[in-house]
C-alpha cells in the first residue's frame, strides 16, 4: 500500500492503494464517486471515461501510480454542480439516456470533444465518440445532443462577444 | 391485470413497512373477489386481513408518493407508470416521488419488467387508482365547503370551488379523504383532456443519469462490506474438483477465500470467491488463485458439431405447431417450389452494468439485498424459499437496471451474493468482470429453420412450411419440461403471422443443449423473424412478385400488420425507384410483445458489401403514453438488431465460450449507426401492444432482404457480415 495525493474535482484527495490500482476502482470504492463505471475493465467501452488534465482517458487503464500529483482529474460528478454545463442541458433536451450506465463516459467524451472542437460534423462525432458503446443504443441521439450543445456553446459566444463590443462601446 | 395478486396484508404491516404515521390517503388495488378482478381500496376503511397493494399515498405534509412495481432498466417505465396515476390524480411530474418496490407481497406477485408488459398491463388499473383519488379528495372538500360535488375539481394537487374560486392542497383533504369510501367505478379522463399521457414529456430519470447521481446496483455502498469476484469453470456442466488458495491469500488486500455456489435452471454449480478490502485486490486475489476442475467429458462440446447436430435433426419430422389446409397436398399442386435452411447464433445480452449484487446476511433469518434486476418479485419468492425466511424478514432493494434485456429476468447472481454473504457471515458486493458476464451465459438460443414454399400458376402462396430445430428455454429452466412436446417459446409467431395462406403446416424438433439459455429481448422472434420474413421474400421474388405487394396481396382482411405493411409502405417511399446499386427490404412481425415493421435501405459498395443507409421502422400500439419513449425503445431496438444481425455471436469451443468481451464480441458502435426514423401508429382504444421489444425482430430481415435486392446476395445466416458477404 502506498499513499497518494490525488486532485479529483478540485479537491484533495489522499489514498492509500496498491500502485496498480486502476483510477477507476480509486475513484468509485476509495473516493466514493460513483458516476464514472464499470463496463468491459479492457478499454474497450468508454464507460469509465474521465478527464485527466483536460483530455478524455479510460479510468479502467489507468493506475493510480501513473497519475501526479499535480494532474487534475475530473469526473461526471465535477463537470458541474447542478446539472448545468451545457452538454448535461442538451442531454436532457434529447432525452438521450435509457437505462443510462453508458452516459456518465458518454457526457465526459462529448465534453472533451467539445473542448477540441466547436462545431463537429456527425463524422467528427462518430470518429470521436466511437469509443463509447452503447447497448441501448442511444447513438443517434447522442449526436443530437452534441449539435445541440455546440449550437448552444455558439449561441453563448456570440453573445458574449456582443456583450463584451456592446460594453466596450 | 389479473396477475396482481395480492396475499394477506393488514394496515399495522403497511404502516410499518412505508414508515408513515399519521393519517394519510393511501390508495391501491385490491383483489375483490375470487376471480381475481381488481377494485380500488382505502387503507384506513380496510377490514383487518384483507389486501392492499397501495399506490397512491398522499400524506398531510402533502408529500405524494407513487409506487411503481416495474423496475427500470432504460425502457422508461420510471416516468410511464405513475404517470398513468398522476394524470387522473391531477398532479405534475414534480409533485411527487416515485418509489420502486421490492417484491414485498402488498404489491403482489407481479412486479417485474419484461415481454413488453409494463404499460399495457398497468394502463387502465393505475389510471383507476389515480381516478378514485381524485375523485374521494373532490369529495372531502365539498363536504368540508358544503357546496355540491360537481361545483368542484382537482388540478395541479389542489381542489377548487368554481364559484367561489377557494381552493385546498391535497395534503389538508388527506384525512378527511380517507375515511371515506372508495368509488367503485371512478370516471377516466377523457384523452382529450390528458396532460402528461399520450404527450412527450420528459423523463424524471435522465437528470440523475446525465450527472452520476442514478444508482444502479453496482453503485451500492453499506457499512462493513466487502468485495467479491469469483473464478467459476470455463466448461458448462463441470465441476470443482480442487484448489489451492495460498498464493491468493498473500495478495495484499485479500481476506478470505470460499467455495460459492451458483444456482440457474439446471445447474448448481461450485465457484471460488476470493474476499477482498475492495474489488481490485479480490480480481488480483483471483487471479492467483490455482484451480482443477472435473470437466465431465463437457470439454468436447463446440459450436461446429452442435451446429451440424441441428442441421441433422432438420431430418426429423418434428411436433405439429400449426397446421392449416393441407400442406402436402397444396406443396405438390404447386407450379413453382423452393426450400431453404435459416441459421442463426447464441447471443449475449451484454448489459453495460455487469452482473452485480450487494447481500448482507444478518443475524438469525434476516437478509438485505440490493441489485439491478428485472424480477423483485421472483427474487422474493426465491429467496424466502430457498433460505427459509419470512417475508418481512426480506428486503430487496430494486435498483436502477444498468440495461436489461431480458438477463436480469433470473436471479442467478443473487443467489450466488447471497450465498458468500451467508457463508463469510458479512455484507457482500459481488461483480462480476465482463468475461464473466460474457462468457457464463445464460444466451439466447440459436433457431435453425427449414422452409418449404410452393407457388401457384397464378403466383400466389400456395403452401408453406417452418420448421424449427433447436434447444428450449423452458427445459433448460426446468428439468421436468417435457421434452417431447411442443416448446411453443421456440416456435413464437411463425404461425400466428396474418398472411392469408391456405396451406400451412409448421413444425418443431427439439434439440439438446447443457449451455445456460433465457429469454432475451424479443426472445425467439428475434430469430425466427429473420428465417421466416427472409423466406417470405424468397417466395415473392420466386412468384416474380414485389416483396411489398406480395405481402399486401397476402393480407387482403383488415389488421393491424397490414395497416403497418401500408404505412412502411408510405413513409419510406416503396414504390419510388431506386438507384442502380442500393436496395430496400421490408419485413414484419407480430408476436406477444407487439407488432412492429421495418424498411431498410442500403448502397452496395462492392459486389460483396452494403452499407446500411437508413431505417423507417412503424410499431403498432394502440394506445401511446410516452411516444419519445416509444420512439427510444424503437432506435435502441434497431441497434440491438443490427448488431444481433451483422456482429459475432457467442460461439463455443473446448466446451468454452470463445468470445470474451466487445473486443471479440463487439456491439454497434456510433459510426455504425444509420438514421433511424420511427412511426407510431396508435388508434386508440383498449388493445394496447408492447413498446421494448417488437422494434427488434424485423431488423435482420428486412436488411437481409435490402442486401438481396442490392446485390443479388441471399442471406440465409446469422450474423452476416455486411463488409463481406456471402451467400
């Protein structure tokens, strides 16, 4: 067992595990954060998905020794506090969740897209996104969501932009 | 409706059971009369020792509570099924929590969810409920203004005086409302006054899915628990005969290592459960551990043989499963004729959420369980009789199913939670890894199908034969299943098609099997609709008929499958010709869950692959209560489909499963995804259909028969690989 200092959500965190141990397994039985799951423990379904600095990484491969000390890791339960970052909005809008297992990895890849590009095309969001299964099969809304939420993030911007012009004025 | 079914329950059990205290308006079901009809009772007028299942509590807080008896597993019954109370209630979406039950007996032997029954099933029952309600609030408060009845009404969880205009909240009629008698025929709202069924509202579970806060089973935490996984034979039918727990024991973390027993249909078979601190020492301590195993001579057994058993079977007569004119007769009078042999494979359902439960044994008879299932009634009666406890000695935690499918009908994984947290004498989380869920089964059976067909000189269907060769279900569950009979689970819907054919004679052999089997979604349709639509298409193309036309001629009475045949017809654009090079096919099928019917258009991209272009899929209902809903199910039922029809099956060698987890057994993944465009016939009216599952079966048939018409390529197997495809 050894001890980690981990930065999960903006907070900090302090663990003791074995080096091995995926972030997943820190994150849902040591952290007791239990939005980011279990799927296939291969890398092969998304599930899992967090953000480690910014960028989108299976939890299930990625041992707690691997991650430092000053890396930001964020999960489905940090992307915002109520519900109200754009891309859990446009979810909700299309209604895209069934049984809801796969989302959690689902949202946390489509955040990360977003974040890398603006305005993605339905091959953009196939290509990025078809790491995340999905049983239920919630596929064509998920690409709705994300076209939602990219029109909102524009929407945003743009009246940012306004408002910042208008107040320079 | 019937199957509510409700044993002794008296009002000192209720109060404990919901934790109320206090007078409250608890409204439910309860059986009237020996022939198991249904009337609407009130707790506190409830004469000692009768029933009550109770669904509605309104307590003087205000506080609203709805039960739901249907778990939810991404099919949407969180929001459709109080929503059936809460319409006649008068009450919004955010006026009330929803809590699930857990096979207590006040609500029955019925609470489960599967073969499309939820809606259909509770439609008119939980409306009357919610009606009755209504109606004895409206009623207290007119007592209580002394103003006449019919000057009043409920909205928005108050009653209002028209004249007057004064109004009270549901929570200061309760008590009043619940000394009185229940309406013994409450008045329905009519449709056109509906505010939340037939309409698109939005489902009270995604925000909780769409932030991590929903909890499945897996996500159970209680104080004092440990973890478990369990290394159980790779062979089916083997046994345990040693092992050695040294090295597993050394493994840091690890606490304990047990025997485990594992209980489903035939079997009772012996796993090794290494105990662990947390789930990732237990899969280390797993790992390390060094097992024998007796294989019983099952080590031989590989899909190719069985494949070639069913294929030699195919020669057998088999058991009459319907039979109409004279099929002989009709076959040999018949100008042209084909045959064809159908195969298709074992699958897994591979829920996103492993399988997975959480058990705590306590002292003396007492026992918690929390798990994502589809059957806490079943689990119920289990566990009370396998364990010898009493009902209220049981608590069953239903949580949200991390998907369903038809896996979480039986309660194998239970059971075996439940037996570690007996044996080690602590709470116990089982998971297990994919490969367990993948490999352990239970599968969908395969069906393998030999049709005959005969056309007449003026091309018409003239006789028709299905024969199904494969294993059983039910004789896998039940060892006394007869073997020689008619398994009519394993010939679903091939006779019950509404194509007018005058000779027909369709028949069933059986076939054993040791590999785990159970129902998965849309059970056996979900093969046969593959032989039997695809055969049809045969024989229109074999009658120089249109596939469209050749069904419609075939249904010349009014039904459901023909207003469905007729609307595909429309909304995909049937008779508009297409390009050199793509293809559309069509196929429909009706069976105990439903009816639905699909058109699939696809691009030939070589001479020997397709692309899928877009899906128009029509499902009948009758009556809609979440048509975004139904709209889900459908999409999410097509990609089933898909993947069911183009992917790797589950296949067996070395008396193994060969396939592991989605690297080898992948499902449909985004990019493979086509446009899906759903229509929903809903008429109205009493005859409701299922929503899950009848968006499944016409999938591989109308693709299949897309691909004949774009390539030339006739596809008699499952799965097909539509990248390169053979005939």
């Amino acid at each position: 067992m050894k001890t980690y200092h981990l930065n999960i959500n903006n907070k900090a965190v302090r663990v003791e595990a074995e080096a091995d141990t995926p972030m997943l397994w820190v994150i849902r039985d040591y952290v007791h954060l239990k939005g980011t799951k279990f799927g296939c423990g291969m890398g092969l379904c998304g599930a899992c998905t967090i953000h480690l600095d910014g960028q989108p990484v299976r939890s299930c491969q990625t041992p707690v020794s691997s991650v430092k000390a000053t890396g930001k890791i964020t999960t489905i339960e940090g992307i915002s506090a109520n519900i109200e970052h754009v891309v859990q909005k446009a979810w909700i809008e299309e209604q895209v969740p069934q049984c809801g297992y796969c989302q959690s990895g689902q949202i946390m890849s489509a955040v990360a897209l977003l974040n890398t590009n603006a305005d993605p095309t339905d091959e953009d969001i196939d290509n990025y996104m078809a790491g995340n299964i999905c049983r239920c099969g919630t596929y064509q809304r998920i690409r709705s969501a994300i076209h939602l939420a990219a029109a909102r993030m524009k929407s945003e911007s743009g009246s940012r932009e306004k408002n910042l012009k208008q107040s320079s004025h | 409706m019937s199957k509510i079914n409700n044993i002794h329950v008296n009002r000192r059990d209720f109060l404990r059971y919901t934790g109320l205290s206090g007078a409250a308006l608890v409204l439910g079901i309860a059986p009237a009369n020996a022939d198991e009809s249904v009337g609407i009772s009130n707790l506190s007028l409830l004469e000692e020792g009768h029933s009550l299942s109770p669904y509605v509590i309104i307590e003087k807080s205000g506080k609203i509570t709805l039960f739901s008896t249907r778990p939810e597993m991404g099919q949407g019954v969180y929001q459709s099924i109080p929503a059936l109370i809460a319409e006649e209630l008068e009450i919004s979406q955010d006026q009330y929590t929803v809590k699930q039950t857990g096979g207590e007996k006040q609500f029955g032997g019925a609470q489960f969810a599967g073969g499309s029954f939820s809606v259909r099933s509770d439609y008119f029952a939980l409306r009357k409920v919610g009606a009755a309600a209504r109606e004895m609030l409206i009623s207290a408060a007119s007592r209580q203004w002394n103003v006449p009845e019919s000057e009043c009404y409920a909205e928005n969880a108050r009653i209002f005086h028209r004249p007057s205009g004064k109004s009270a909240g549901y929570g200061e009629l309760a008590e009043s409302a619940s000394t009185l008698e229940v309406p013994a025929n409450p008045r329905l709202k009519d449709a056109k006054d509906f505010k939340l069924l037939g309409k698109s509202v939005k489902r009270q579970d995604i925000p909780l899915k769409v932030s991590g806060r929903a909890v499945f089973g897996i996500d159970v935490e209680i104080p004092g628990m440990v973890y478990a996984s369990v290394e159980r034979c790779p062979v089916f039918g083997a046994t345990l005969k040693d092992y050695d727990k040294s090295a597993s024991l050394k493994v840091p973390g690890v606490e304990n290592v047990v025997e485990v027993e594992k209980v489903f249909g035939v079997y009772k078979t012996k796993g090794v459960a290494v105990i662990a601190g947390n789930y990732w020492s237990a899969l280390k301590g797993r790992r390390a551990l060094k097992i024998n195993w007796d294989y019983q001579g099952k080590e031989y057994f590989n899909s190719q043989d069985y494949a070639a058993s069913l294929r030699k079977l195919a020669e057998k007569e088999g058991v009459v499963d319907a039979a109409v004119g004279d099929f002989d007769k009709g076959f040999a009078e018949s100008t042209k004729k084909i045959e064809a042999f159908y195969e298709t494979p074992f699958v897994s359902h591979s829920t996103m959420e492993a399988m997975n439960c959480t058990a705590h044994w306590k002292e003396e008879g007492k026992l918690e369980v929390w798990a994502s299932t589809q059957v806490p009634s079943d689990t119920m009666r289990d566990l009370t009789g396998r364990y010898n406890l009493k009902e209220e000695n049981v608590l069953i935690h239903t949580c949200f199913n991390g998907g369903g499918f038809g896996r979480r009908l039986a309660i194998d994984f239970i059971i075996e939670a439940v037996n570690l947290s007996k044996s080690i004498k602590k709470p116990v989380k089982l998971i297990w890894t994919r490969e367990d869920d993948m490999q352990s089964g239970p599968f969908r059976p395969p069906t393998f199908s030999s049709l005959k067909g005969g056309i007449s000189g003026d091309g018409k269907l003239l006789a028709f034969q299905h024969k199904v060769i494969s294993p059983s279900i039910m004789a896998f569950l039940n060892p006394d299943f007869d073997k020689t009979k008619l398994d009519g689970n394993m010939t679903e819907g091939i006779s019950h098609q509404k194509y007018e054919i005058p000779n027909m004679k369709n028949l069933f052999v059986y076939s054993d099997i040791h590999v785990p089997l159970l129902w998965w979604r849309s059970v056996t349709s979900s093969t046969l609709a593959f032989s039997h639509e695809c055969f049809i298409d045969e024989l229109a193309h074999t009658a120089g008929k249109d596939p469209m036309a050749f069904r419609l001629q075939m249904l010349t009475k009014a039904s459901d499958a023909r207003r469905v045949l007729q609307k595909l017809k429309e909304v995909s654009g049937w008779d508009v010709p297409m390009a050199e090079g793509r293809g559309r096919g069509v196929a429909q099928w009706e069976f105990f869950a439903g009816l639905g019917g699909q058109v699939i258009e696809v691009t030939r991209q070589s001479d020997k692959s397709v692309k899928i272009d877009k899906v128009f899929a029509v499902i009948d209902l009758g009556t809609v209560v979440n048509p975004d809903t139904v709209k889900a199910q459908v999409e999410g039922a097509v990609v089933m489909g898909i993947t069911a029809a183009i992917k790797n099956g589950i296949t067996f060698a070395n008396g193994k499963t060969e396939q592991s987890n989605f690297h080898d057994n992948p499902v449909l993944r985004i990019n493979e995804m086509p446009p899906v465009e759903v229509h929903i016939l809903a008429e109205g009216g009493e005859n409701i259909k299922g929503v899950g599952e009848p968006g499944l079966p016409p999938v591989a048939p109308a693709l299949a028969n897309a691909i004949f018409a774009a390539t030339g390529i006739r596809v008699r197997k499952m799965p097909f690989d539509i990248d390169n495809l053979t005939s």
